[in-house]
C-alpha cells in the first residue's frame, strides 16, 4: 500500500473488508468482541493472539481512520483519541514523568498552554515557553532534563512559522523529541515527520474532518513511542476515539487534499484582497510575498493553508462592526471547516490573557482572523467588504 501516491493512500488506505466484502468502509459499533472459547478470550487478553476484544483497546474502524492517517503522515503507527486535547494530553502523559522539562512555543492553542500550565505543572513536569521562530531561543531553553519540544507551525492566529528541520536539531542534539501540532497544514500541505520531527499531533475536529461534524485527535510516529507507550495511556487512560467520530474522519481523509487546495486557492484570494482594502491595516498570510517567511513557507509547506488574519484600522470598535456586518460568515472560534468563521481573537481565544500578555503576543484590538472555507470567493469578500466600508 505504502507505494502508492498521497491521494490514493488517502483513499484506499486503511480499509480491511469484512467477510461481507463490503465496498465502503464499514461502520462497527460496538464496545467489545466475542470469542470462540475461554482459551481464544485468554490469548486474545494475554496479547499471545492479535485480535479485537474491547473497543477502548482497539476498533477495526478507528483502526482504519489510524492506519490511514499514518499512511498519509508517512509514518509507522498513529492512535486515535477522543479530541485534539486528549492527544496532546497522551503524548505528555506517555512520554514523561515528574522532573522532566517541555520547551514549547507561546503561540500554541491557548487549551494546550492551560493544560501544560494549569493541569500538567501539578505533576512536576516542567514547561518554558518561547517564541515560534526564534531558534537561538529554543536553545538556550533546553535544559538536561529537556524531553520535548512542542511547537505548532503555522502559529495561530498570526501565521508565524518555524523551520521544523532546524527545531528538529536542537531537539535531537539534546536526545529530546520534536511533536508538531499539524492541525493547521494537514499532512496534504506539510509533513513533520519527513522534515525530523518525531511524533506529529492532530485535531482531527478540524480539516480532517473538513466538515465541523466530530471531536477527535491523533497522535502519529514510531511503533515503539506512538503504537507502545502512547497507545498504553488510551487503553488504560481511555481516551479513545469512538468508533463514529473514525468513520466521518475516514471518509474526511478521502477529500482532504482537494479541500486543502481548495482552503489555500480561496485564502490567498481573500489575502490578496484584503490588502487592497482601505480600512485594512495590516494581512497576515504566508502566501503573501511579503510575509517574513515566505521562502520558509515555500520549502517546508506545499501550500500555504487557510487561515489569514488582518488587523483592520480603528482597533476594536471597527473590528466589531465587521464582524457584526457579516452575513454569511458564521461567527465562531471554530476552524478548518467548508463554511468560512470569522472571531476576533482579543476577546475570544485570547480573552483571558492580560493587555500586556496580548500585547506581546501581537494580538493588535483591531485582528480579525478568518478560516476561509470553500464558498464562492465573490461572497466572502461581499460579506466583509459590508463591514469594511463607512
Ligand atoms: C482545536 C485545536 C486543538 C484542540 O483540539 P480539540 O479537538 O478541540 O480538542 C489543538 N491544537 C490546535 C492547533 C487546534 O486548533
């Protein structure tokens, strides 16, 4: 299977047919499996024998969601988890213990900075966080005790980037490993794994379900690290996928690549747009020319996504007024789905932050960022051009 092309895995890959010889990927729900007798039940527990025997352990349809998404990361193992949160959780709880130390971007997920800080320091883990692009930053932070590094490439909401091979030196000089959220790319427009980094993490809830219908997560790898020691906390820890939300994410790996061209052909629309608009300040889009990283964007990605912020002139007040003029825009913090949402991050995903902490972070009053989706570009632009006008 591994010999065929991207989007042949991303269709084919994964599904193993029942005695039914069914042609769709089939659905199984169900929370356990029967044995034959008291001997198969015993090696079935024991692991002596492969096989199902209960669905928090391992599912033939979440089975083929992983296998597939493996295929497509080019790696060797992915488990599925229950959200993108849960994944991240797993890697951590996995991989380290008390004592040990996480350098991590600022500009992650805001949750992942509340689990790391609020939830996980209790436990004695360690966490530094620095900014995304900055290497030399990155080293000076390693420390003996460094495990991981953690970053999310292109950042949130500013579309910053970090050169994944260079972070995946520093990590591999310190004998710690490098997980990449990759929930903004997708395999189809970057590939972690192929660029050093070690285990890729997943919010499956956004473009691999491309359609805002399930929460989900995965955690992709080596059999050892993701199949053995992260796979170890779903099974006891039970933060496993249900076996529903693997079927609509299945069937959403089948169109990622032409909905990730379709995201990046719309978004760079709206970016270039945007840039002619008077009451716009600033456009944050890697695929703009004169993004600072550009050329990074150019060779590490082979698109350049879907999410373009831009700050608009007269800070939070106009803002508002575009958000509030929009129509057809669904106003929500949601991302990666067919239906472009607009949020104004200074009072949503980064509320909670102080002034100064937004100030730092360049969350400007004025930034609105879209998750451009796939309707008629015409009409994204007249439902933001409402607002934009006097
Ligand atoms: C949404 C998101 C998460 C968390 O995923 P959930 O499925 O909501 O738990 C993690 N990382 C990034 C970059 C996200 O956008």
């Amino acid at each position: 299977m591994n010999d065929y092309l991207f989007d042949t895995l991303a269709i084919r890959a994964g599904h193993q047919q029942s005695s039914f010889q069914e042609h769709s990927e089939a659905l199984f729900l169900t929370s356990s499996f029967t044995f034959k007798s008291a001997e198969e039940a015993a090696a079935r527990f024991s692991g002596d024998e492969e096989g199902y025997f209960y669905s928090r352990v391992a599912n033939p349809t979440v089975s083929c969601f992983q296998d597939r998404l493996a295929a497509l990361e080019g790696a060797e193992s992915c488990v599925a988890t229950s959200s993108g949160m849960s994944a991240i959780m797993a890697v951590i709880l996995g991989l380290l213990k008390a004592g040990d130390h996480v350098v991590s971007s600022r500009s992650i997920f805001g949750t992942s900075t509340i689990l790391f800080t609020n939830i996980l320091q209790k436990f004695a883990i360690e966490f530094d966080f620095v900014e995304l692009s900055d290497l030399d930053a990155w080293q000076n932070a390693v420390r003996p005790n460094t495990r991981l590094l953690f970053a999310e490439t292109p950042s949130n909401p500013l579309t910053e980037l970090v050169d994944i091979e260079s972070l995946a030196d520093i990590a591999h000089q310190h004998d710690a490993k490098l997980v990449i959220d990759n929930c903004f790319c997708t395999p189809a427009l970057q590939k972690p794994l192929t660029l050093g980094a070690d285990i890729v993490v997943h919010s499956a809830t956004k473009y691999l379900d491309g359609q805002g219908r399930c929460l989900g997560g995965a955690v992709v790898g080596d059999k050892q690290t993701v199949g053995e020691e992260i796979h170890s906390i779903l099974r006891t820890g039970g933060v496993a996928m249900s076996p529903f939300n693997a079927w609509v994410f299945s069937k959403g790996l089948e169109t990622l690549d032409l909905r990730m061209k379709a995201h990046c052909e719309n978004a760079l629309a709206l970016a270039q747009w945007l840039q002619t608009q008077v009451a716009v300040e600033k456009v944050y889009y890697p695929g703009l020319e004169d993004h600072p990283q550009y050329q990074l964007a150019k060779k590490q990605q082979s698109g350049f996504g879907g999410i373009v912020s831009f700050v608009v002139k007269g800070g939070k007040e106009a803002a508002w007024k575009v958000v509030n003029s929009t129509r057809l825009l669904s106003i929500t913090a949601n991302l990666g789905d067919v239906k472009s949402t607009i949020t104004h991050p200074a009072s949503t995903t980064h509320g909670r932050l102080s002034q100064q902490q937004r100030d730092d972070a360049g969350i400007d009053d004025g930034l609105l960022r879209i998750s451009v989706g796939l309707e008629a570009i015409a009409d994204i632009q007249v439902d933001l051009a409402r607002g934009l006008s006097d």
